[in-house]
C-alpha cells in the first residue's frame, strides 16, 4: 500500500509525456508554397526535422489525418502527397520523451508543394526540465538551405513515380543542371 500514491504520480509523468497541445490553423500558405508539385493532382508536403540537439536520440512520427506517414530523426526530411483540403499535421512523441505533441491544420492545394519544419527545444520551468515543440511554416528558399545535408526518409511506396523530384534538395537540383 505504500506503493500506491508512487505509482500514481509515476503514471501521471507519463501519461504528461502523452498530451496534445491544440490543433493550431497555420496561416495562408499560398504565399510560401511552390507552384510545383511531385505528385500529379496532389500537394506535395515536405515534412523536415530540425537538425536541434533536443531530444535528437528519438524519433518523431508524421501523421497526416491521423495516419502515420513518417518517422523523422534529426536532420531527416519526408515528402508526403496530400489530397487537396485542409488536412491536420501532427508531430507525435514516444511518450518516453515527455515532450508535448504538436498539432498544425492547413489548406492545401493540388499541384503546390509546401514545406514545415518540425522543431524542439529545452528549457527550464521553475525547477524542471521542459520540452517544447512546434511547426514552423518554410518558403522554398529557407527549406533549400535547410536540406544541404538532411536525408530523405520519405516511404518507399510515396515515392513519386517520376525519378528526379519537382522540389530537390540543393545538392541534387545542383547536380542535375550540370546534366546536358
């Protein structure tokens, strides 16, 4: 019996670990997206993960409309066809990290590719150790230079069915203008 109020606090860390903050809307991301998509008749959504050290040891999982699409380490990006809609994007945790999910709702549009950088961070609250986590919506330009050196860990059965992507990486996009 002189267990029983420890494991009731030992549950409730754990289950903290386990909550979703509120889904939030992002802004029109018309004026961000490329007019350019990997996939013929969807939208194109780049899923990266910062290249922070904050739980950098755990991966992270992309779900899209409650599905998972990705899982995503640090430095890692995944590229994930989208129906036209709004869809919800969430960056979901292993409870072990007791980092909060994070949520993201957005508009998306056939034949545009849009990019969201996933991002944690720690710090201190009074006297623990807190861990946050966001999206952050990225132009064209800022994803480039993002991904010089990140990996592709997008799905096998994602894959676009052209070899060369609409959107690639500086490196790749360098490589194919200098082919004839």
């Amino acid at each position: 019996m002189k267990f029983r109020p420890l494991l009731g606090l030992l549950l409730a860390f754990t289950l903290a670990g386990c909550v979703t903050r509120p889904v939030h809307d992002l802004p029109d991301m018309t004026t961000v997206a490329a007019d350019k998509t990997d996939y013929p008749g969807l939208a194109t959504v780049y899923v990266l993960r910062a290249k922070t050290q904050a739980t950098s040891m755990f991966p992270v999982n992309v779900l899209i409309d409650g599905q998972e699409m990705a899982s995503l380490r640090r430095k890692d990006y995944a590229r994930i066809p989208v129906k036209p809609g709004s869809h919800e994007v969430k960056a979901h945790w292993n409870p072990m990290v007791q980092a909060p999910d994070v949520a993201v709702r957005g508009d998306f549009v056939a034949g545009k590719t849009y990019w969201l950088m996933f991002d944690t961070a720690q710090g201190m609250s009074g006297m623990q150790m807190t861990i946050g986590s966001r999206f952050r919506l990225l132009n064209e330009q800022q994803a480039r230079e993002e991904m010089k050196d990140y990996d592709d860990r997008t799905r096998a059965d994602l894959m676009p069915k052209s070899t060369t992507p609409a959107v690639a990486p500086p490196a790749a996009a360098s490589a194919a203008s200098a082919t004839p």
